[in-house]
C-alpha cells in the first residue's frame, strides 16, 4: 500500500556575508569593494556587502574656548629687551646678586577665538586674557617707597638692614600687577579638528595695566612682634606693555615662553631697566 507523499514547506535562515574581496572562480564572478547578490534558486539568495569604512572626522574651520597658563621662572631681565648681553642670558643683573627670587606669572584667558586659513594648516588665534604677575624679592631685599638719600622720587630696591642693628628679620616681600591681556598668535596644526596632535604657535601681546600694583612686606620686629605691610600705588609702573610669546602644544596641554619688551618701571622711577620674561605650562580647553 503506498503511502501518499506530503511536500513541507522549509524556512532558511537569511545570511549575510562581508568582505572586502572575494573571487567567485566558478561564475567568474569578482567583487572588490562592492555590493552583489546572487540566486542561487528561487528560494536561496546570497548577498555580498563591501564591509563599512568609518567616516572621516569633519574639518573644523573655527572654533572657541579657554586657556589657563601658569609661568616661573626666569623672572625679571635687565638691559635691552631683546639683546644677547641684556635678554634671555642675563638675568638680574643690575639688581644686584640675590634680590629677586623669582617671578610667578598666572595666564587666565577666559575668551579666544581660532580660526583656519583657507584649507591650510594654519590658524589666526586671538584671545583676552587676565594676568597675574607677582615678583617675590629675597629676604635681604624689598622694595621701598620711603624718599630717602640718593632716591628722591621714593622708589628702589634695597638691601635689608642688619638684624644687629635694628632687630628686623625679613621675611617676605612681593610686589604684584594685573594686566589685561590681548593675544595675537600664529597657530600651525595639521589636524582636522586644529586641536589634536602637535601644535606650534607664536605671536605676540599688548597688555593694559587694571588697577594699582600692590606691594606686600612680611617682617618680625624683636619688641613689637609681626608686621604686615601693604601699599597699593603707581610704584611708576608702565601703564602699557607689549611682549611676545611661543607655544609648543600637543592636543590641549602645552609649554609656553613669554618675554616682555617693553621695562615694568618708567624712568622717573630710578629704578634698573627690567623686563618681565617667564617660561611656563598650562591646559587649553574648546567649547
């Protein structure tokens, strides 16, 4: 007795394939980076697909953001702004050995804006920033406002006095300035974004005194205890300067080299012709 035969219906999984070569030697078939798709019955069909590439980033041709920067050492430099005998190679020299111990330089660019030229690698950056600039003296120096021989306009430097003599044990003495800040730079960086990788910029600043400079002297007097002194005035002080500056960054970290070319006192203060020069490190962040 023959059984009737019944035809059952059988699903098959859908399957795909990726790749970014494969020969089909039998049906002469190639594919290089290209989507194909064969039937092989009515049933059955298989699908090639190129496997994905990722996007590239888009290039950046302007952007905004921040910069904080703190700065050291060297400190001040007499002579000539920019001369061999005067700049970078002799620090303090007219002030004497030992009266300046260093100079602390606080950056905050709290705006800038960075812009690409054209399709090149090159970036115009400008940017406002607020500086702090503190120059602490030696124990055995500080600066003076009292009129006394040989410095009549009130202002210099001095040696501290004896502690035989006047039982005077220095302890600190600073003097501070604020300036606002307009940065000028040419940026090089070779990245999309302007952001990632090596950068290296240099330009220059034109700063505007904020405010009076303020001295600080910390002192012990045997009899009478501590003293705190604080003086806010002109001290003389250049109501402009103008500076330049080098950066060498890698993405948002980097090192920096300032150097004033304009002195922190005018003449009328007596005072040895001093520049402010610093090397420092600091973050830049993007918005």
């Amino acid at each position: 007795m023959a059984l009737p035969l019944c035809a059952q219906e059988v699903e098959r999984p859908q399957t795909t394939f990726k790749a970014d070569s494969i020969q089909l030697d039998s049906n002469g078939i190639r594919m290089f980076g290209e989507e194909v798709e064969m039937t092989l019955s009515p049933d059955v069909k298989v699908k090639f697909e190129p496997k994905s590439k990722p996007s590239k980033q888009e290039k950046v041709y302007r952007f905004e953001g921040q910069t904080m920067s703190f700065g050291f050492y060297p400190g001040f430099y007499s002579g000539a702004p920019f001369s061999g005998a005067g700049g970078f190679n002799n620090p303090i020299s007219s002030w004497g050995d030992g009266q300046v111990d260093y100079v602390n330089r606080t950056s905050y660019e709290w705006f800038y804006v960075q812009e690409r030229w054209k399709e090149s690698p090159i970036w115009g950056h400008l940017g406002l920033a607020w500086d702090f600039i503190g120059v602490d003296f030696n124990p055995n120096a500080y600066l003076s406002t009292t009129f006394l021989d040989g410095v009549p306009n009130g202002l210099a430097v001095l040696q501290a006095p004896a502690t035989s003599e006047m039982e005077v044990f220095w302890r600190r003495s600073q003097f501070l300035i604020n300036y606002l800040t307009l940065n000028s730079n040419f940026v090089f960086n070779a990245s999309r974004s302007g952001r990632k990788g090596l950068s290296l910029s240099v330009g220059n600043s034109i700063s505007l005194r904020m405010g009076k400079p303020t001295m600080y002297r910390d002192y012990y007097i045997t009899g009478l205890g501590r003293v705190n002194d604080r003086v806010s005035s002109n001290f003389y002080a250049m109501r402009w300067a103008y500076g330049v500056q080098a950066r060498l960054g890698f993405n948002n970290f980097f090192i920096e080299a300032r150097k004033s070319a304009t002195p922190v006192f005018t003449s009328e203060a007596q005072m040895p012709v001093a520049f402010l020069g610093n090397i420092g490190f600091g973050y830049s962040v993007k918005w």
